[in-house]
C-alpha cells in the first residue's frame, strides 16, 4: 500500500495539492505496481489520494510474446542460429525481439484496460496518465523529483515533478567488477562487446597463455541471443558449461527440439 503520509513528510509537502506518483517501464513489473496504486487511489468518499502517471519509453504498452513458435526463439536450435550470424547482424537483430522477452502478459494488460474502462463509464476523472516514447533524460530532487521527458517520436521536451517515482526499468549486462583485473586479456567485438564461445566461456586473445576458462551466464545476448535471460534455458546454459568443465556429456543438451529451421540450408 503506498503511505502516502510518508511520501509528503519526506518530501515536506503539505495537503495543499494533490499527491503526484510516477511508474516508469512498460514490462510486468511496472504494469502490476501501476495495477495495484490504481486500486488504492480512492478514498471511502470517491475522493483521489493521488495522481498515478505511467510512462514508458518503449513504442507501446504491449504484450510479451508468447505463441509457441515465437517461443522456439528460445532454443539451442536458435541459439546455433544467431551464434553464426555476423557480428553487425546480430547488433541490428537483437533490439528488434525485445518483445519476446520484455513487456507484459496479455491478462494484466487487458486487466488494467477494464479497470481504466470502468472508471471512465462512471464519469470519475481518471487522475492516471499513460504516455509512451518517452525517455528520462535528466532527474533532479528539490522537494520533489523533477524529471526532464524527451518524446523520442515528436522529438519533443517536458518537465515534471513526482512526489514519488518506482522504476521498473529492469536491469543493464555488464560483467561484474571482480573480472576488472582479467578484463584486458579477453577479446572484445566491433562493438567493444567480449566474445563469448558457443559453450559460454570468455575467449582471450590470441597472445594470451591460458589455461582456464572464464564462463558466463546472462551476460552473452550479443553473442547467444534472446534466449540469453530467459530462465527456460537456464539449465541448458548450466548443462553446456558442466559438460565443459568435466570433458565429457554429463547432460544431454540436445534434447531440446523445435519444429521450425530458423536458417537456410547450406
């Protein structure tokens, strides 16, 4: 439940206005905090506590993919596939799938759309906003948050100030800090992106002398590709690395079949 008492003592407002609270993200974490604050606005007079906006820099507010074949995308037969693509087809084929690992399941979706319905056909002002192709360029706090939009479709500009903002951005691929000492022996891609072997090891450069190897988990979507932070290859991942580290086939990591051939025969 969000206090809202709390909110405007840190932030040393007053009942003078209305609360302002700000969702940002357009995947199902940010839908289902926008879901549950929609059904906490209202008091026991019909009264607003406070105006919910969301907005989101992706194109939409859209659904996750999730047919069974745009399933197969996460496979080891698709990750064959995008593994042999150029490096600059795979920097230009990634961004375009993020619908089939980001946005939202359609029953959320349709959930907050009947909730925004049936506020409007009780002739209630809707104090919610939701806005897409807008990006956070700048954020300041002086009493409240102000925050700088750019509309990346109108190439337009816009302020605003939230009492309170939840983010629900997901997160960024780096690998971690306690590799920063090994980091200059490892080959990097026209992209400044490390190379990942098919098996998910880091691969040094040719000059180093190595005898170990570094694997990753999660970090590989440049190289492996959308199937990278999906937890239903997470076992797979764990299989091909586990076959590597022990040098024989401790697990099948060919069990895994698709219907559909995602390349063209040679």
């Amino acid at each position: 439940n969000v206090d809202l008492e709390a909110i405007k003592a840190k932030n040393g407002k007053t009942a003078d206005r209305l609360t302002k609270i700000l969702v940002l993200g357009s995947g199902q974490s940010s839908a289902e905090v926008d879901r549950a604050l929609f059904d906490q606005q209202f008091d026991s007079n019909d009264q607003p506590m406070f105006q919910l906006d969301w907005l989101t820099r992706s194109a939409g507010f859209f659904p996750m993919e999730y047919s069974p074949l745009g399933l197969e995308h996460f496979s080891p037969a698709y990750t064959d596939y995008f593994y042999q693509l150029a490096s600059e087809t795979k920097a230009a084929v990634a961004p375009k799938q993020d619908l089939l690992y980001k946005g939202m399941g359609f029953e959320t979706i349709r959930d907050v759309y009947h909730k925004l319905y049936e506020r409007s056909i009780c002739n209630q002002d809707l104090h919610t906003t939701l806005l897409c192709n807008c990006e956070v360029v700048d954020a300041s706090f002086d009493e409240t948050v102000k925050i700088a939009f750019a509309q990346r479709e109108q190439q337009q500009q816009f302020m605003a100030d939230y009492d309170c903002v939840i983010a629900g951005t997901g997160y960024r691929h780096a690998l971690p800090s306690c590799l920063n000492t090994l980091l200059q022996a490892i080959e990097y891609d026209d992209f400044a992106q490390p190379k990942i072997d098919r098996d998910y090891a880091l691969v040094y450069q040719k000059q180093i002398n190595n005898s170990g190897k570094i694997f990753v988990q999660n970090q590989e979507i440049h190289t492996h590709g959308v199937g990278t932070p999906d937890l239903g290859l997470g076992a797979y991942r764990a299989g091909c690395i586990v076959n590597q580290l022990t040098g024989k086939t401790v697990y099948d990591t060919q069990a895994l079949q698709v219907f559909q051939t995602f390349g063209a025969s040679s």
